[in-house]
C-alpha cells in the first residue's frame, strides 16, 4: 500500500499537498491522540470493574436481575451503535461524553470477571492481551501491504462467530466453546492490525475538515480499537483464566 492512500483527496481541495515526512507526523499525532483516548477507556473501564466486584450492594443491582444486567448490555449496543454511525454529527463534547459513558458501561458488566477469576489471571491475561494487540496494531500502522482485502472476510467471521455463540448459549457444547474461543483470538488479533491501517486514513480529517472533526476523529478510532482490545481479552481469558 502506497503511502499516497492516505493522502488527502487532491481533488477535493488541490490546497492540501503533503509530503510523505509531513504525512507520517499528522498520522504519529493522530495515533498518538487515538491510544490515548483507547488507554483512557480501557482505564476507566477496568477501574469501574474492580470497584463494582468489591460492592456488594452495586453487584446485586447489576446482576440481582436479569432485566437490569440485559438493560446494560442492550444500552451498551445502543451507545455504541450511535457512536459509531452518527459521531461526526455530534459535537466533541457529546461524541467525548458517549465514549466514557461506554466505557463506564462496559465496566459495570465486565465486573462479572472479577467474579468468576482470580485476580492474577486476570492480570496475566491482560499484560498478553496488551502484547499481542499492541504487536498486530504495529504490523498495521507499519507494513506495506494491503490489509483492505481482509475486510469482508473479517466481517463475516464476525457474524459467524456471533451466531455460533448465540447457538452454543443454548447448546452448552463444550467442543463448540473451545472452537469459538480459538476463533475469536485469531479474529481479534486480525483486525487489530486491520483497523488499524483502515484508521491511518483518518488521520488527515483535521487537515481537510478542520480540529472538531479531528477530534471526533481519533474518538470513532479509540473506540474501534478499544472494541478489538476488550474482545481479544475476553477470548483470550477463556484459555487462561484460573476459575475462582
């Protein structure tokens, strides 16, 4: 892949000419901008989970019944939906508002892991997760290569194995959860790299579409790297998880 893909449209705005030194530092200071706002995500996330599994009263509201913990999840897919769909239509602050009210949201339900696992396992898991994404994230932003063609594949990995998982919630297969787990740690180191050369395209908004644009930017690309990173560590819990 050229590094000319990643230029901005020359026949949108013939203003905007940029050399290949100027073009790697706007994409460096976006990148720098999106793991920021992904590591503070992450961070709020795994801090509400601590604190929920060490209330009490707050675990029984979330998991006491299954309307409360299903409104959750349910909001969670609403948020991130709209997120992910309408972003450049908001402004910054609600766009920054919506992506710590997911992670804060995503805390309260993945709390239900400090239950069923050892903290240390959970610790270990993370630091592997963090390697192994932050390695394919790497290959992404660095290699030559055109990943693009990955995308439909991907995608239908993703509807496949969501289907497989929905099936298994009722089957109980232990053959088929191991299978689906396998899958699921090859499918999110996969699109770590993915989305992350798909997002070195953005980088360039706040050269055509101004800073505000910029922003939200970065926001739409922590959140989808944010998304790869807690997946991976989901899957990758499954093998290495010690059950409490």
């Amino acid at each position: 892949m050229s590094d000319n893909q990643f230029l901005p449209d020359r026949n949108r705005s013939s203003s905007y000419q940029l050399s290949a030194e100027e073009a790697a530092r706007i994409q460096a200071q976006f990148f720098a901008q999106v793991y920021g706002w992904m590591a503070a995500g992450l961070a709020l996330t795994g801090g509400v989970a601590l604190f929920a599994a060490g209330s009490p009263a707050l675990l029984n509201i979330i998991f006491g019944t299954r309307f409360v913990f299903f409104g959750l999840i349910i909001a969670e897919l609403v948020l991130v939906g709209f997120l992910s769909a309408r972003i450049f239509q908001w402004s910054r602050s609600q766009a920054q508002a919506a992506f710590i009210g997911y992670a804060l949201l995503n805390g309260l339900t993945l709390s239900v892991i400090f239950l069923a696992y050892t903290a240390s396992s959970i610790a270990s898991t993370f630091f592997t997760t963090a390697l192994m994404f932050g390695v394919m994230s790497a290959f992404g932003y660095f290699t030559k290569s055109d990943l693009s063609g990955w995308g439909k594949l991907l995608s239908m990995a993703v509807i496949g194995l969501v289907i497989a998982m929905v099936v298994n919630m009722f089957w109980g297969n232990s053959t088929l959860n191991l299978l689906t787990s396998f899958i699921g740690v090859i499918l999110f180191t996969a699109l770590a790299a993915y989305d992350t050369q798909k997002l070195k395209q953005l980088a360039f908004l706040g050269v055509t579409e101004g800073e505000e644009t910029h922003d939200k930017a970065s926001i739409l690309g922590a959140l989808t790297l944010y998304l790869d990173f807690v997946n991976l560590f989901l899957f990758l819990l499954r093998f290495f998880g010690r059950r409490r």
